[in-house]
C-alpha cells in the first residue's frame, strides 16, 4: 500500500471517527424521546417521604397510569435526613446518613430496604419489577459534613475538602459546599456519585440548585460526564428555575429537562406566568431536551409540603383543564404532584386522555399564535396528516369583587392556521366531533378554562395531506 493511499484511509477513518463521536456524544437524548412523565414527592411529601409511600405511589402508577406513558417515580430532597420535618427543613440538628466515601445514603428508619449498605437498591427493583423508572433528588455539590470530616474521595488518595468551595453556596439549605471544577479530584467525586446511583439502578436524577439564580457550567459538565460514563441510561433533570436563557444552548446540549420557573404551585397568576415564560422558551425544546414547567401541583398535596396544607389542589376543574392542555401543547414534562392513592374521578381522568397523551408526544411545530390579556391560542402540527392541533384558554382576570362570566367565545380564524377550505373539528378532551367550519371556529370557553381540538381537512386524500 502507497503512502497517499495510506493517508487516504487514516483520513477517512478519522473523518468517521469524530462523526461517531459527535452522534454519540449526544445519545442521552434519545433516554428521553418524548417528554418524561412521572410522580414527584415533593408536592405532597416535601422533605420526609417515606418508602411505604413511594411503593404506594408506584402501585397505582402501575395499576392505573402505566398504559398511558407515565414510568417515573421520582424521591425528591432529602431522603439522606432521618429527622427532617414539614414545612421547610430541619437545619438545626439534620441526621445525615453518609458513607465512608462523602456520599449520602438513604435515612434507614424512612427507608427500611436501605439497610446493611443497600441503598436505594431494593426500592428501585421493586419499582423496575412493576415496569416502572425509579429517580432521586440531590444538590449539586458535596456534602458539608463529608468536608468537616475529610471523607476520602473514592479512588484516589485525595480527600473532599480538597475539591470544595464555601463560595456560592445554596442560599436555602445548608447542605453542601460547592465543588470548584477543574480541581484534582473533582470529577473523580461526581463519577463516584453516579457509579453508586448506577449500582442502584437509578434512572432519573434532578440535581438542584444547579441552574438558578447561579448557573454553574462547570458542575453541570462534570455532572454529565459522570453519568455518560456510567454506561446507564439515567435523565438529568436541571433545576430550580428560571435558567437564564443566556445559558440555553449550554442545558439543552447537556440536560434532558431544565427548570424554567421557580416552585409552582397551585395559585392562578403562578400559572397564568406559565404563558409568557413558555412563550420565551418555546424555541429552545429540541429531541430529548424539554424546557420544564415543573411539576403539576394537582391532587391531593400539602400532606408535609412546604406550602400550604393538606388539600386537594386549589385550582378550579377548568384551571386544572388549563394547566394540562397548556403542559401538553409546549410539550413540557409532566411531574404529578398529588399522592396518586388519593386521586378522585375527575383528577384520574386529567391523567388518562390517550388524546392529550399524543398531543405532548407526538406533535411537532409547537408555537404560540396569540396571546393578549383575555386569551391565547397555541398550535401544533400533527405530523404526516396535515392536521392542526390548536389550543383555546380563556386567562381573563377581573378586578377584586367582580363575578367573571362563565365563559367567553373565542374566536380562530383557520386560514391562519392553514385552513382555506371546509374542516372537521374534534374535541379531544372530550373526544367528540364538534362539526365542519370554514372560515371560522369561535368555541366558548369556560373562565380560566382552557380547550384542545384537532382541526383536519373534511376530505383529506389518501395520504392524508392537504
């Protein structure tokens, strides 16, 4: 073999080497090719979850939500403290669970399983053998406690205080110290991290105070390539929010989801925000990588929660119609709030419309049409069909002391959404046909309500397209 033909090959390869690397890279998106759907404790359980109530959570799942694409359970903050408390944390004498490697292990008198140094081991097979995911909470960092210690860092001969900051430090909980990036050892402790929650068979993993009101590039790096070398296919959740958008290329090349707004909760103008910061995001989704409304404050929540009491949700049945048609159309994650075991009829049915199921996984072209004070209409595209999925709310506010009426029309006009001949309209929530129209859908629509309808051709071609 010649010399030139000798280059030729090494070019080549090299060419396809660093495509290769390039594709691969970025597979972790493909861990989360439609936006994820899960259960989150924190609504209702804040800081002191316990085992038997995630197992009671994962059963109903697995009876009731399965079949419908939702697969995660999900143990938010701090199931490494054996005494926390409800609304709020424990700061004063927290009783971490620590292993000799500066890594926190779950509290064994909330977490039976755990014991003997199992981890979170039996719990995530218990909720794998239901066909289910299993994911955690933690804080970005290391533990300030592993520091005043001078835990070792898991191989190497270095030890945490070696790595860690008393800079930027979470201004809400006091548990962790910053890990500088670029110090020795630094990624050696977060691969640690990840290989324990690898052993454990994590699927999921929320890293919080890691976006917000600081973005901390570096951490967020060492985070993800922690756990590409795992080989396990865990979904990174970024949080709390707003992340600033100046970041956005940066998270969404590294993250499955990031937290846009900060803790929602179920209060009307918090959800009405949702508007104008889905509006901003809207650009920056892309496969395996969703902006995220945070979780669906709906159900029965505040049972130890930080906010408020124990309840059903305060939103209205129509604001409820609002949040999930409004989750599904920007295609946001869904994190049910509420303790699943509790849920009544109506909340049930809000989480088991195979139509808004397909509206949040399969549509494509996702965009606000219009938005002023008194509604807003989104639509998206139903791919290879031609079809439209359009989106109604009514978001009308009156002043203090005012009856609002019921309801309002509203007004679409279907050439500016592709339609210039007669179109066949489908309710989706309801899954009824409403009825031809040309030129004009005006549907009324109840107050703080919302409305969700595919709008097709009346006579498609075989293909389906117009």
């Amino acid at each position: 073999m010649n010399a030139k033909k000798l280059f030729l090959i090494i070019l080549i390869c090299g060419f396809f080497g660093k495509t290769i690397h390039s594709q691969n890279k970025n597979d972790f998106h493909s861990w989360a090719s439609t936006p994820p759907m899960g259960w989150n404790s924190w609504d209702c359980f804040g800081p002191t979850v316990t085992e038997e109530e995630i197992k009671a959570n994962a059963d109903y799942m697995a009876k009731n939500l399965k079949s419908y694409g939702w697969e995660y359970i999900i143990c938010d903050i701090r199931w490494y403290v054996g005494n926390d408390k409800a609304h709020g944390y424990n700061q004063t004498n927290p009783d971490y669970v620590l292993d000799k490697f500066g890594r926190f292990q779950p509290a064994i008198n909330r977490f039976p399983s755990a014991a003997n140094g199992k981890g979170f081991k039996p719990l995530a097979d218990y909720i794998h053998n239901k066909g289910l995911k299993f994911g955690i909470h933690i804080m970005r960092g290391v533990p300030v406690e592993a520091v005043k210690q001078k835990l070792p860092i898991k191989g190497t001969n270095l030890t945490v205080d070696a790595i860690s900051s008393d800079k930027h430090l979470c201004y809400w909980l006091n548990d962790m110290y910053t890990i500088v990036p670029g110090k020795e050892g630094a990624q050696e402790y977060y691969n640690s991290l990840f290989d324990l929650y690898a052993s454990w068979g994590i699927d999921f993993v929320k890293v919080d105070d890691l976006s917000a009101p600081n973005y901390f590039e570096g951490e967020i790096d060492m985070i993800r390539k922690a756990i590409n070398r795992t080989g396990r296919k865990i979904v990174l959740s970024v949080s709390p929010g707003e992340t600033p958008i100046a970041h956005a290329t940066h998270v969404q090349s590294n993250a499955n989801m990031w937290r846009i707004v900060g803790d929602f909760w179920d209060r009307w103008p918090d959800l009405k925000h949702h508007f104008e910061v889905f509006e901003r995001w809207n650009k920056w989704r892309a496969y395996g990588a969703y902006p995220d409304g945070d979780m669906l404050p709906m159900g029965r929540i505040g049972i130890r929660a930080e906010y408020g009491n124990p309840r059903m949700t305060n939103f209205t049945k129509d604001e409820q119609y609002t949040l999930m048609t409004l989750w599904a159309i920007f295609k946001s994650p869904l994190m049910f709030g509420g303790n699943l075991p509790d849920n009544d009829s109506f909340t049930l049915s809000l989480l088991t419309n195979k139509n808004v199921m397909k509206v949040l996984n399969e549509s494509t072209n996702n965009r606000q049409l219009f938005r002023d004070k008194e509604k807003a209409i989104w639509v998206a595209d139903e791919p290879k069909s031609g079809a439209k999925y359009v989106a109604v709310f009514n978001i009308a506010d009156y002043p203090a002391g005012t009856l609002p009426p019921s309801s309002a029309v509203m007004k679409i006009n279907l050439k500016e959404i592709g339609f210039d001949k007669s179109c066949m309209i489908k309710n989706l929530w309801t899954n009824e046909t409403v009825g031809t129209f040309t030129d004009e859908f005006a549907p009324e629509i109840n107050h703080h309500g919302a409305g969700l309808y595919k709008v097709e051709q009346s006579n498609p071609t075989k293909q389906g397209v117009m």
